[in-house]
C-alpha cells in the first residue's frame, strides 16, 4: 500500500478552506450573539461578542442596572517612548488602551498609528463617574445614581428572554402555521406537477415535445416582476385575495423544477420501464410505482429548494395579503423595524427563531441531496 505524501499544497488550502469557512460563521454568529444580548450592547463601543451585564454593588450582593452615561477619568500620565519621553499630560481614560499595571497605548488626537506610544499613570484628577438607572423591585419604579467604576460590574449573561419576547409581540406563533401550511402545500404540488410534466416531457414520445419543451423552458427567461401585475389580478379578479388559496395556487408550477426532473428522468434505464410495460403497466403506474421511487434523490432536491424558497418568500406575500392574520414569517419580521429605530435583539432573536425548519428540512434531505449530486455527476 502506497504511502501518501505529506504536500505543504494541500495543507495550505486546507488551512485557507478553513479561514474561508470561519469567515463565513462570522455573521451568522454575531447574529446569534446579538439576539442574547441587550438592547444597550447591540452599538457598544467597541463592539463586544459575548452578552454582558452591567450590575452595581449592593451590600453584599450585585444588582442589575443600565449605563445612561459615563464620564470619563483625567488622568496625569507620562510618555515613556518616542521623541516626547519624559513628558507629563493630563488626558482622559477613553485615550487609554490596556491595564493600570502595565505600560499602555495613548492614542493621540490624531488617531494614527504612528502617533501610539507608551505610557504610565501617575495620578488621577478626577475618577470616572458613571450615571446608571436601578429598576425597583416591583418593575415599576426606577431610581437614577451617579457610581464610580469600583462599584460596577460586567458579568456574562445570556438573554433568552428575547426569544420568548420576540415570539410574543411578533405573533409568531400565527405566522409559523401561515407559512409552514403555504411551505408544505406549495412544495409537494409543485413537486408533484413538476414530476408529472417531467414524465411526459422526457420519458413519453409525441409530435413536437422538444419544441413544446423549449417553449415551456424559455418562460424560466421572463423575470418575476414581470408577471406578478397579471397574476394578482387574476387572483384579486377571482377573489382570492387574503386566503391561503391565494398563497398557494400561483406558486404551484414551475419551469424549473421541470427542468430538474426531466434531466433525471433522462438518465433512468429504459429497459426497467419496457419491462414495466410488458407486465400491462400503464403510463400511471409506470410514473407512480416505478419512475418516482428510483427519483428520491432528485425529488428531495427539489423538495429542499421548493421549501426554503417558499418559506422565505417576501413580495407575493406582501402583495397578496392584507390581513395581519394571514402573515408569514418574512412578513412578521418587518415589525420589529421602525422608520426611526429598529429594534435589533428582537429582530435577531425572531429570525434564528424563522430559520430553524430550513435547517431541520436541509438536515432531513442532505443525505438524499448529495446522492443526486452524485448521480447527476456520473455519466453511463
């Protein structure tokens, strides 16, 4: 057996995979971040990953408060390097970067990094005061107090309050059966007449189906905005404006689904289907008990693509529904955002909340959708 030599290759592209990879978690992290955080850590300066809690000694125990205002230290500090050293400044703890205990970085007025250089605290002026507000115990009375930063604390705390917030006042609950029902119907009709066309496009012969075919394929050329003016009002014309019918019947074909099984059903083996034929199977049972079972793999994948398009839909919905009954998801997700402020927690606390049956459908049919990259690879 044959040893595999090591390549200094293979290993940096490993390694620069994996820097693309973390890359690519980065936002979806920060996101998980921000909905366990409070509303106050969302633009702190400088942004900080993890959740924290901002709480104020009391006696022997800590109590949770908010920062309103900080003002900061005048400190007495001496540069240490560059051609200023030996020099005394009184500048403000917000120009410091680092730790009393050891030699820190004082960024000038300028901000540039040639201007850092190392200095030392020798007294201070005026300590940091800190205006924070105190919730009083029955959550109906607030008390402001001026502390100093000996007195504060920051403990990591994760608030998986927002979740249970965000499901409240968006009316989760409502908009997760309107899109799970419109998801799940609209995926197995669409799979299902995508299927049934499939079949007749590629596995029955008669007079101009590749030409029927290619005009069928070129409507995939024409841009949704397009028909989406006559398709509302056909639907507004035969009253199915804010119903789930609405919802449903204009999204139930598709151009490109058929596409996607007809090129399957291509490669199939025609001898299973003449010996389907010659045991007196009909074009129905040769579609339903013999060509859907051996397309799994291509009818998952469409199934996936089908359902997390659907799901997330956003423009048909907002332009067929009225009713904050008949809702989805994308739509609900719009209350959180304001003309003037946009409630950021909430609104990331509600989309990991709407993204979680896209990763429950992917994870179900993965398996299936990596055997149809397989099979659509391998030619013969």
């Amino acid at each position: 057996m044959m040893k595999r030599r090591f390549s200094w290759g293979n290993l940096l592209a490993h390694l620069a995979l994996t820097a693309v990879g973390v890359t690519m978690l980065l936002p979806f992290l920060w996101m998980v971040m921000t909905a366990l955080k409070s509303p106050t850590e969302v633009f702190s300066v400088p942004p900080v990953w993890l959740p924290r809690q901002l709480q104020l000694r009391d006696g022997d125990s800590w109590r949770d408060v908010e920062l309103l205002s900080r003002r900061p230290a005048r400190l007495e500090v001496t540069i240490l390097e560059g051609v200023c050293a030996g020099r005394s400044e009184k500048i403000t703890d917000r120009r410091l970067k680092g730790s009393a205990a050891h030699p820190l970085i004082w960024v000038d007025e300028g901000g540039s990094a040639r201007q850092l250089r190392a200095v030392r605290i020798d007294s201070v002026d005026a300590p940091a005061r800190n205006r924070v507000l105190i919730a009083g115990g029955d959550d109906t009375s607030v008390e402001e107090r001026v502390v100093g930063d000996s007195e504060l604390r920051r403990v990591v705390r994760f608030r998986f309050s927002n979740f249970v917030e965000a499901w409240r006042e968006a009316r989760l609950a409502r908009a997760y059966f309107n899109s799970l029902l419109v998801a799940l119907a609209v995926t197995a009709g669409q799979v299902l007449t995508s299927a049934m066309a499939a079949f007749a496009f590629g596995r029955i012969v008669f007079r101009g189906r590749d030409q029927l075919f290619l005009v069928y394929l070129a409507t995939l050329m024409v841009p949704g905005s397009v028909t989406m003016i006559p398709v509302f009002i056909l639907v507004r014309m035969l009253g199915l404006c804010d119903t789930y019918a609405g919802l449903i019947l204009p999204p139930l074909f598709s151009a490109y689904g058929t596409f996607l099984l007809r090129q399957f059903f291509l490669m199939l083996p025609k001898e299973i289907e003449q010996a389907a034929e010659l045991d007196g199977c009909g074009y129905w049972r040769i579609f339903w008990n013999v060509v859907l079972p051996m397309s799994r793999p291509a009818l998952a994948t469409l199934a996936i693509f089908t359902f997390i398009g659907n799901w997330r839909s956003f423009m048909w919905p907002l332009i067929v529904t009225n009713r904050a009954e008949m809702r989805t998801l994308p739509l609900s997700l719009i209350g959180f955002q304001g003309e003037y402020m946009t409630d950021w927690t909430l609104l990331m606390a509600a989309s990991l909340l709407t993204i979680i049956p896209m990763v429950i459908v992917f994870l179900w049919g993965q398996r299936h959708f990596v055997a149809g990259i397989q099979l659509g690879g391998v030619k013969g």
